[in-house]
C-alpha cells in the first residue's frame, strides 16, 4: 500500500507531537512529582500547542508549504483545553 502525501504529513505531525510531549513526563507518568498538578499539565499543554502553532507559522513561510497546515491561535487553544479533556486525571 503507497503512502500518499497526506498521510507523510499526518505522520511528521505526529512525531512532532510525540516529541513535544515527551518533553513533559509529568503529563504521562505517574510516577512524577507533578502528575495529579492539574495546573502545571494545562501550562505544559498550552506549551505544546504553543509550539506547534510556532511551527506551523514558520512552515508557512516555506513557499512549499499546503496551506492545510495552518494552526490558529484559537485552534493552539482549544487543542490544549481537549488534550486536558482526554487524559485521565489519577
């Protein structure tokens, strides 16, 4: 089966999410200091969804860009506010 294009971009978004989450283990593991730190995991996830509007601005700056990519300031919100949503709180 052939990768198509957009499942090459679906794929490096990911990784790229991957990557900024690992940066913060208090999100996942629950032996870190600050897991049940509601507060500090919606800094983090702000942070995160921070960056990755950052990327995608300066992505749009590539003249290869496919303006799909792009990431509001709303949107960099409301993809924290979800993210907080999903994860369990222990």
């Amino acid at each position: 089966m052939a990768v198509v294009p957009t499942q090459l971009r679906q794929i490096r978004e990911d990784k790229r999410l991957i990557g900024l989450v690992r940066k913060y283990r208090l999100i996942y593991d629950p032996r870190h200091g600050d897991y049940k730190d509601v507060e500090l995991k919606e800094e983090a996830w702000q942070d995160i969804a921070d960056r990755l509007a950052r990327q995608r601005r300066r992505l749009l700056q590539t003249p290869s860009l496919e303006l799909g990519l792009v990431m509001s300031q709303e949107e960099s919100a409301r993809l924290a506010s979800l993210c907080m949503n999903v994860l369990p709180v222990v």
